[in-house]
C-alpha cells in the first residue's frame, strides 16, 4: 500500500517529466530541416545551464520571475480562471519599480521595500479591471486580460519613452539608484536577493491556499462552484481576490527585472528585458501542476532552458527561442490526460 | 436596463449604431480623412480578423474551442511568406498559410478528441509555441531577428473597383461568412456539426462520427485562421514580423464571442473591429492629430474597442451545451 502511494504521490511529477522530454524531442525534429545538430545542441544547452556554480546560478536569476507569472496564472486556475494577464500586469509592475526606485530619494533599505510594495500594487491595480469586468459583466478573462495585455505594452511603452527615458539614452530608462536596487549575491552571477523575497512571496501563497480559511474558500470556488455557493462562498470575491493576488505576483515579477537584475538595473524602452515573462509563466506554472511550490522548480527548469539556450545558441548556432517554442509543446502535452494514462498502461504491463 | 425589453434594447442598440456611424463620418470628413481610404483600411484589417473568427465559429459550433488562433496566426504569416517566395507567387504563398493553418487544426482536432485534451489549455500552449517558433524560423530561414521584407511582385494584388482598392481576399472573407451560414443552417453537415456540439451522445446514437465531424470542423477553422494569417503579409503588410499578429487571434475570439457562434454575426463584429483599427491607423498619419496625440495610445484603440464591444454589447449568449469538452464513447 506504502508503495503504490508514492507512486500515485509521484505520478504528476513523471507525468511533467515525460512532457518535458516529449518537448526536447519534437524541438530536435525542428533544428534537423534547418541543418542544426541536436546532439550538439542539447548537450551544450545543458552544460550552459547547470555547467557549473555561476552557471547554475544565472539559471536561478532566471528563474526568480518565471516562479511569480507562474503564481499568478496557477492561483487563476486554482479559483477556476484561466488568468492570463500576468503579461501586462508584470510591465507595469516594472514601469511601478523604475518610477519609484530611479526617481524618488529614500534612505537604503526602505527605498528598496518601497520600490518593491510600489510594483506590487500597480500590478494588482491592473489586474482589477478585468476582475471587475469577469464578476459585472461575465466577459471572459482570456479576452480580457490578452486585451489589457496590449494596453499595458503600449502604455509602458509610452511612460518609459515619455516619462521615465534615461537622458542621452533613449533605449532605456533611469536605472533605479543604488539604495533601491536588491544586493548582488555573486559578482560572477546576475543574482539578486531578491530571489529570498520571492520564495518567501511563493511560500506564502502556498500557505494562504492551503493553510487559510480564504485560502480554502478561494479553491473551493475553483474546484467546486456549486459546493462553494451552498458553503455560501462567495465566488465574486474569490475570484477578486485571485485577481488581486495573481497582480502582486506579476507586480513583483516586473520589479525583480528592474530592481533586481544587474547589469542593466532599468526598463528597456522595447520592454525587451521583461517581455513574455508573463507567457512563460504559463507554462512554469502548468509544469508545476499550478502549484507554488512545484512552480518553484518548474521554473528553475525553465530558467536553465533559457539560461542554457543562449549557450546552445553561441555553440550550435540554434536560436535560443527554440526553448520558448518547446515550452510551447509541453503545454500541449501536459494539456493531454491521456498521456498519463498511455503510460500507466505501459508501466503496468 | 432589466426594465428594457431584449428586442427594444436591440433595436435602440441599431439606431444608436446608426446615429453614431453617420456623426462619424460626417466628423471625420471635416475632420480632413477621406471615407473611402477608411474604408479600405477598416476592409484590409477586418479580413484576417474575419477569416479567424468564422472559422472558430464553426469549430465551436463542433464543440471544440480553440484559444490558440493568436498563435496560428503568426506561424501561419511566416509559414505564407515562405511558400509566397518558393513559389514566387503571393497567392500560392496564400494557400500555404492556409495548409499550414490546416494541419495545425488538424493537430488540434486529434489532439482534442483522441487525447481528450484540455483544450484551453492546449490551445494556449499553441500561442506559447507559436511566440518561440516564430522568432526561431525568423532566425533560422532569413538569419534576422527583425522585419523580413520580400519582393512586391509577391504580394497579392488588389482589385480597382469604383468605391477603392479592394483586396480579393476580403471578398473572400466575406463570401467565406456567407457560405459558413449556409453550410451551418442549410446542410446536412452543418446539421451533423450542430448535433455534435450540442448533443454529442444523441449524435452518436443517431450515427454521427462526432470525432470525424470535430477534426473536420477544427481543421477548417484553422485552414481559415492560416489564410488570415497569410494574408497579413501577402496583401497588406508587405513584411513579416515575430509580433504580426498583435492580439488579433484573441480579437477574433471576441468577435466569436460577440456573434454567438453566427458567422454573419462575427462578419459584422470584424468589420468594427477592423474599422477601429483602421480608422486609428489614419489618425495616427493625419497631420495635427499625430503631434497631438502619441502614437503608443492610437496603438491601444483596437484593444479598447475590443473591450468595450465585450463589455457593452453582450449579454450572456448561449453556447453549445458541449462546447470545450471531450466526447468518447463509453
């Protein structure tokens, strides 16, 4: 009985890692039409990743924004939505942290706290209209948040080139100045502490959800609608409260660029230092089986992906956008329950 | 509202459309634009949204949703571009883009039924997969991350009719929107697709191949998304780049939205969505307005339309009964 326990206690995880190595495979078919070599390819994307400590490290770096995108869209699917905002949310988060880390003077310390409280709350401010708009109205929230998604780039766009530009250098904006930037762990990675903010934030939603009587209330509503409103749970405010919570994830995930990511310390003006932050968290999040914590290491293997392409990319010539487009196929795999049960059959045989 | 009557509220809603369209293009004639070249631009940038959007119509009225038209959009505007320059044909380029868009249907469709899969989630995982493909066949095929610009003897060329220039393929949109209503209320198939989005199970006793009936109705939605996705490049843009689609697969998913699954309905919301992005297009190069305004909140205005559309004009419309979820046979 012990045994079989673990092994159903397991099963997500065996089920993610042959998604992953469903994606890895299907990503080599597409470098062989274009002449690429994927066992030259993979191996040195691995070595990039986890190669060695700094090399490890940068993998986390990478990984710190993808654990909060993944918060937001697993916190979404966990209340019965399917949030995929944290794009847009993330960008103002940012524009949120230049404005008060690269402007405003503020003792060390509580400029960083501020900074940080700052993007978490535009991020949640973002996310309210299309809260607002799901529980008024009923519009649906893939529409919805995909449209603010777009307002928020134009509109970041618009305050960074307008507002916040960095005298004689238009590409970006102000860096944020030394007392709010988080410090830097090693000078040979881009690692920040803010990396602990954001653990202790993934931590805390782990908690909240399964240690709290909102918590319990806020998954009630997604696993069971008609249980919640006969508990006389109400799912307006638990949906509200997932926007909110899944804003202040993104909002962080926005500032953690900014104040939290050497060498630039400052938003670029394309948004290219942030830019499908958002969407990448879906995937960490559904690899993580929308779980914060499994979200953790979701995106630690996401960051090495990414981390690690762009060493396959300077070894074997292979865009490092590749492992977005694979990130992409695992999320059509883990889509599949049948693949799961394809390979329990096997298992048993 | 709740005192107004639903026919009332509806025909208050068309005169109030009227009133509007008539003080806009009263305004927009002082205001220096030309109605005409409006309405060209508001035809180009309703066609892909078009094409989309009755596609997913029929692909729903299946009962199967697809949220991954963003991203077969975009595949399907690289993959148009290099079958326009193998060929050296833009409407050749045309039918690729709608193959490709086919077959990424077509994937869908099995994936859906057979694999019983989540679909939003799947269709999602479409888009992701198209933001990394795109920008990895930019790099690969051309070797440049940015705009790829191909020859103009390879664009398909519009048609010179009284009123302007017309592109073939927005005639074909909207013939396209005619022949989908016909096939979905006047055909023994659209009948069949009807009954397997509605009463699978009924379906099925009655002898329906609802998986058959599925594939086929998701194939053509993206056989119709992958035109669109060509045509963006092929007979409007001139150029492909990894961010060509902007929002306008989740558009079309609001005009499908909006029409209740009726692709005349979903016709008629593309025309006002492409009419605001055409018409913010013209602000945008009007001489007085452009200094005024910036250009990144004329960017927004197709958004915004989008918004307030979904907002304001919709009830609760009622989809088939098994839309989204997988059929097997017990």
């Amino acid at each position: 009985m012990k045994r079989s326990g673990i092994l159903i206690r397991a099963r997500p995880l065996m089920e993610s890692l042959v998604t992953i190595i469903i994606g890895l495979l299907a990503g080599a078919l597409f470098m062989i039409p274009f002449g690429y070599k994927p066992l030259v390819a993979y191996p040195a994307l691995f070595r990039g990743a986890f190669g060695s400590i700094p090399d490890t490290l940068e993998t986390l770096a990478f990984a710190t924004p993808l654990m909060l995108t993944a918060v937001t869209f697993a916190i979404g699917v966990k209340t019965g939505l399917f949030n995929i905002g944290a794009e847009g949310q993330m960008y103002l988060g940012a524009i949120g942290a230049t404005a008060i880390a690269g402007v405003i003077h503020l003792p060390p310390g509580v400029h960083v706290a501020v900074a940080t409280a700052f993007a978490m709350l535009v991020g949640a401010l973002w996310a309210l209209p299309p809260a607002l708009l799901k529980i008024w109205r009923g519009v649906h929230e893939v529409i919805s948040t995909i449209m603010f998604n777009w307002i928020a780039t134009h509109l970041s766009m618009y305050i960074a080139i307008y507002y916040l530009a960095q005298p004689g250098r238009a590409e970006r904006t102000v860096p944020a100045l030394p007392s709010a930037r988080y410090p830097i762990l090693t000078e040979e990675a881009t690692l920040t502490a803010v990396i602990f903010v954001v653990l202790a934030f993934c931590i805390g939603i782990y908690i909240y959800l399964w240690g709290t009587k909102a918590g319990y209330e806020l998954r009630l509503v997604g696993e069971n609608p008609e249980a919640a409103r006969y508990a006389g749970v109400s799912s307006r405010r638990a949906v509200l409260l997932s926007f909110i919570i899944g804003g202040l994830a993104a909002g962080l995930a926005g500032a953690s660029q900014i104040i939290g990511r050497p060498p630039a310390w400052s938003l670029y003006a394309t948004l290219g230092n942030v830019i499908t932050l958002g969407f990448d968290g879906i995937g960490v999040a559904l690899i993580g089986r929308n779980h914060p914590i499994g979200g953790i290491f979701a995106a630690i293997l996401y960051g090495a992906l990414q981390h690690g392409g762009r060493y396959m990319e300077y070894h074997a010539g292979v865009s490092s956008e590749l492992v977005r487009a694979i990130n992409g196929l695992i999320v059509v795999s883990l889509a599949v329950p049948e693949i799961g049960a394809i390979i329990r059959r096997r298992l048993k045989r | 509202m709740k005192t107004l009557s639903p026919l009332a509220l509806k025909r208050g809603l068309w005169l109030l459309a009227v009133v509007l369209a008539i003080l806009f293009i009263y305004g927009i004639e002082k205001a220096g634009l030309k109605p005409i070249s409006l309405l060209e631009a508001a035809l180009l940038a309703m066609t892909p949204l078009a094409l989309t959007a009755v596609g997913e119509c029929v692909n729903e009225k299946s009962g199967v949703v697809n949220i991954g038209l963003e991203g077969i959009l975009l595949i399907t505007s690289v993959t148009g571009v290099v079958g326009a320059e193998f060929f050296e044909n833009g409407v050749l380029g045309l039918l690729v883009g709608a193959l490709t868009g086919a077959l990424i249907g077509f994937l869908f469709g099995i994936v859906s039924v057979y694999g019983r899969a989540d679909q939003t989630v799947a269709g999602m995982g479409i888009n992701i997969f198209a933001l990394g493909f795109v920008p990895y066949l930019l790099m690969s095929i051309w070797a440049f991350p940015g705009i790829h610009l191909f020859p103009r003897e390879l664009m398909v060329r519009p048609i010179f009719t009284f009123f302007g220039r017309l592109s073939p393929v927005a005639v074909a949109a909207i013939i396209t929107a005619v022949l989908a209503h016909i096939l979905l209320h006047r055909t023994v198939l659209g009948f069949r697709i009807r009954a397997a989005g509605e009463k699978p199970e009924a379906a099925d006793v009655a002898g329906v191949r609802v998986d058959l009936i599925r594939i086929f109705a998701s194939t053509l939605g993206g056989a119709l998304c992958g035109l669109g996705g060509a045509f963006m490049p092929l007979a409007w843009f001139g150029g492909v780049v990894k961010e060509i689609s902007a929002g306008r697969g989740f558009i079309a998913l609001a005009c499908v939205v909006f029409s209740g699954l009726e692709p005349l309905l979903a016709l008629a919301a593309a025309f006002i969505f492409g009419f605001a992005e055409g018409f913010a297009y013209s602000v945008a190069v009007t001489p007085g307005v452009k200094e005024v305004i910036p250009f990144y909140f004329v960017n927004m205005l197709p958004y915004i339309t989008t918004l307030l559309v979904v907002t304001l004009a919709i009830g609760r419309r009622r989809f088939p009964a098994a839309s989204g979820r997988p059929y097997a046979r017990e």
